[in-house]
C-alpha cells in the first residue's frame, strides 16, 4: 500500500512525497476516462528518501492538462494501485487549506480532493468565486447565524424543491412545486415548500405566480433554509442545491443529511447511472420515483434500493403532457415540427472548442443539419426540424453553423423543452431519456445511434438497444431521412410493433403523477 506524506504546489510543480511497503517503479498522475484510449498519463521525476520513502516532482505547465479528474497511481514490479491520502486527509480537509495551482491565462487551476475510497485525486477546472477563501469565511458567517436561528427555521417544516444547477424551472421539479402550490399543499401538511432558482434564469417568469414561496439561489435565506430543511424533492443529486464545484465548504457537507425525493429528469433504461445514483454514491437519495414496475426493477437490481425505497407514480411533468403538434405556432413556417435531441457524451463533456469540432459527434450531426437530402425532405413534406442541444453541451451551440430556414437551433432556456416536446410530430435522438416523453404521447421515436459501441463502452445501458427499443434505430443519415420521410407519410402515426410496447413501459397515464409523489412526503411536525 502507497500514502500520502507530503503535498505542495510549488510555482508550477507538484510536489508529492509518499511511503509503501514495496520498492516503487514510477508514480503516475494518470487522466480519468472510462474510455482506454482517450486517457492519458504522466511520469514524475522520483527521488529516492530511504526506508521506502519517495519525493516525487510534476512540472504542471509542461502538460496536457485536460479537464476534471486526475487520479495518482503507484506502480511496481506487482502492477499499480491508488495512493491512498493517508494521514494527509485532515489537511486537504481543512476549511482553510489553499494548496493549489492555478493558472491566471486561461482561468483553469488544479487543486486535491479525496476519493470516496479515500485516494488521493485531483480536479482540474475552472477557478469559480466559491473557490475563494473569502467565501468560506462568509460560509463560517452563515452557520453563526443559522445556530443562532435554528429552533425558528426548524419549525417551519421547510421542503425545498430545485431542478439542475438551481437554473431551471421546466422539469419534473417545477410541476411538482406547482401542483403543491396549486392544491395548497403547505397547509395540508403543516409544512413550508420554497422553490430555489438562480436570480438570472430566464425560467424565474414560470415562477412568478408563485413567489411568495420562490428563493434566490445562493442568498442568504437559501443557505439557511437549506441548513434547516426538513426534506429536499428534486431531479438532481443534492449537490446542485448548492454551488456546483467548489475547492472547500463548511455547510455543502451538511446537506448529504437531508432526506431527498428523487424524481429523475426522466425514465431509465438508455444510460447507466448507478455509478452517481445508487446507494452510497455521491446521488443517493432516500425515495426514487420511478414510472412502471419495469423501471422499478431496474433500480432494484442495479442501485441497490429495497423495494420501499422506490416509488412507482409517474413523472410529475406528465400531468400536462398533451399533444399540441396540430397548433400553428406563431411565426413558424407549419406545425410539423420535427425535434431533434441528441444527448450528451461522457467524454466529451468540459472539452475545448477545438476538441469538439473534431469529434464524430459534432461532425454527424453537422452532416445532417447540412444535408441536401434532408433539405429536399423538409420541403416535400414541408416540415420544420428544431435542434436542441443537451444543456451540457450548450456552450458549443455556436459552433453549429446552420443556414437554412426550415432548420431551427434552439438555445438552452429558449424555450420550454416540455413545449416542444408537445409540439413535435416526432423526435430524432440518439441516447436521450425525453424520448421517453414523446413516446408516453404515442408519438414516433427514431434513434440515430452512431456510435453505439463507444457509447456502450463508456456509457452503458440497462436496455438492448437491438430489441427493446420503442423505436427504429439508425446508424446512418440516408436511413434516418428514409424513416422520418416513411412517418410522415402517414402522418406520424405509430407503428404497431412499438405501440405494443406501450403497457410494458408506462404504469399510470393519467394527471395524478405528482399526487401520487406528494403521499411520500416525510415532514416531521
């Protein structure tokens, strides 16, 4: 076993001291990727201290750094295994701890953190105001204050309700706020529900009927609100109800107590996440709403959860679902939309510009933004096709260079992505759980799936995407047109074969979905 003694950014050397109990060949600082190739590694320079003690050097500005996870490794003539941090922890623990380096020109800096397995790993990332040690301070200022005021917030029975980043107002969490506040649910259940929103989201207008109950993200009342939360209901992980990366906090840790209602973004089955949601994880909860007893034992076979820790209801937003796709839209050329929705790539997330333009996922889908072939089936049909881009991936939107007015991008927080999901005649996506969403409308999906072996590789997934899929699946763009020409033809109608599958994946089609997740709700009184 190798551990931790010494840690020091120095200028722009990183200075590792560790011991073992066997003689070290090299020491590693080694890029995480679940995919082999696209990893990377470095070699330190090593010194020999005596009694199986190393001091070990890496000059970070002669690297590749690249963006967020950094993993230390020992190896030797038996293999390689992780430096545990050791008797370091306290010290990359410490609230005031500031080792770092940091890198002005570009923004990025890297610092320490501790693995759940307790190894020494590393972030690189961009430098972000919580960062400062001048936040940890004011932190040190809110827990006074909320130890002063507890026994008065405690009282409050306070519920919170978030979507991703505290940015968005349009998912499962926001119709679930709005079912609460519509049947007023705060008085029912002797409790207080808030709902936390970043003050610059545009989705702050969809709350506006109800702020009263609405929250600034990061202000004052939030964090003490959120020290003294009896229960958290919502589509991410508890670490989106604060900032998202920060080097340290005093009260973030705090939050992991707070039980946590789970609704999802949407139904699993095209991406494994059991790695972030299961039991023990970073996104563990204590209440896992699923949509059918299908989806139930998914995570009971994969997360961990008993079968009283998973809740089949329905997904909140589908209680307004309704199919809109016969609406003229003012200032659109018709109502045939056609939506088109690919998800995000595990290994391409955080990437410079560079990096994405020349990934096959960029180029496949500017082939077919700048098809002729699609051009000629837009206008025969006389369709218009919108392109959303997974908000992951919403800083490269730029890079879609698209000049064609049946061809509509749509920038993340645009538009309500519920309204184009009841809008579209069909959706085109790859991986995307919203397909889960247009199917639940009997509306066609068609799955663009290019790159399946990479993505299963990294990815994975909890279906055969050969024979469980609710729609045709495609590998190239002729075929895709082929198909989305064949559908409208018919006017997207459904075929048998997957209308039949209908039943198997969805339990409740009804308007009673955030009922049904109200009755979970555990507030102390």
């Amino acid at each position: 076993m190798f551990s931790l003694t010494g840690i020091r950014f120095w200028k722009k050397t990183l200075k590792i001291k560790i011991k073992g109990d066997k003689p070290l060949n090299a020491l590693v600082l080694r890029y995480r990727n679940k995919l082999e190739k696209d990893r990377c590694e470095y070699a330190f320079a090593i010194q020999n201290k005596g009694q199986m003690a190393w001091r070990a050097d890496l000059v970070l500005s002669d690297i590749d750094l690249k963006v967020i996870y950094w993993d230390l490794y020992a190896q030797t003539d038996d293999g390689e295994e992780p430096v545990a941090v050791g008797s370091l922890k306290n010290l990359i623990r410490f609230p005031l701890y500031d080792g770092k380096y940091r890198n002005k020109e570009t923004g990025m800096f890297m610092h320490p953190y501790i693995t759940p397995e307790k190894n020494i790993a590393f972030q690189y990332r961009e430098y972000t105001p919580q960062d400062t040690l001048g936040f940890r301070i004011r932190e040190g200022f809110v827990l006074l204050l909320y130890f002063i005021l507890s026994p008065f917030i405690k009282r409050k029975n306070i519920v919170l309700v978030y979507e991703k980043f505290c940015q968005m107002a349009e998912d499962n969490g926001f119709y679930f706020f709005k079912y609460c506040m519509d049947n007023e649910l705060e008085k029912k259940r002797s409790c207080h529900i808030y709902y936390i929103i970043d003050k610059a989201s545009k989705d702050k207008e969809m709350l506006i009927p109800y702020e009263k109950n609405v929250i600034p993200f990061m202000s004052l009342k939030h964090k003490l609100y959120m020290l003294g939360a009896k229960q958290l209901v919502s589509t991410d992980t508890r670490k989106h109800l604060y900032a998202w990366r920060m080097r340290m906090s005093l009260i973030s840790h705090m939050v992991r107590k707070i039980p946590l209602i789970f609704l999802q973004h949407g139904v699993l089955g095209l991406k494994r996440v059991e790695h972030i949601y299961g039991k023990g994880q970073v996104g563990e909860c204590n209440l896992f709403i699923v949509s059918s007893d299908y989806e139930k034992e998914i995570v009971r076979e994969n997360f961990g959860y008993r079968d009283d820790e998973i809740a089949v209801t329905g997904l909140a937003r589908w209680d307004v679902l309704s199919d809109k796709s016969d609406t003229i839209i003012p200032g659109s050329i018709d109502y045939n939309m056609l939506l088109l929705m690919p998800t995000w790539r595990n290994w391409l997330e955080e990437v410079d510009d560079e990096t994405f333009v020349n990934s096959e996922y960029f180029k496949r889908y500017s082939e077919l933004l700048g098809s002729k072939e699609l051009m000629v089936l837009l206008e025969k049909r006389n369709l218009q096709l919108c392109f959303y881009i997974h908000p992951k991936f919403r800083n490269y939107i730029k890079d879609f260079d698209v000049d064609n007015r049946r061809i509509r991008i749509v920038q993340f927080g645009e538009e309500p992505l519920n309204q184009l999901i009841m809008r579209c005649k069909m959706l085109i996506t790859d991986y995307s759980s919203v397909s889960w969403d247009v199917f639940y409308q009997h509306k066609p999906v068609t799955f663009y799936q290019f790159d399946l072996d990479r993505y299963t590789e990294s990815q994975g997934s909890y279906m055969d995407m050969k024979t469980e899929l609710f729609g045709d699946r495609v590998t190239d763009i002729h075929k895709l047109i082929r198909i989305v020409d064949g559908y409208a033809n018919t006017n997207f109608k459904l075929k048998a074969e997957y209308d039949n599958m209908y039943n198997r994946y969805f339990k409740y089609v009804d308007d009673d979905n955030s009922a049904r997740i109200a009755g979970y709700l555990q507030i102390n009184t």
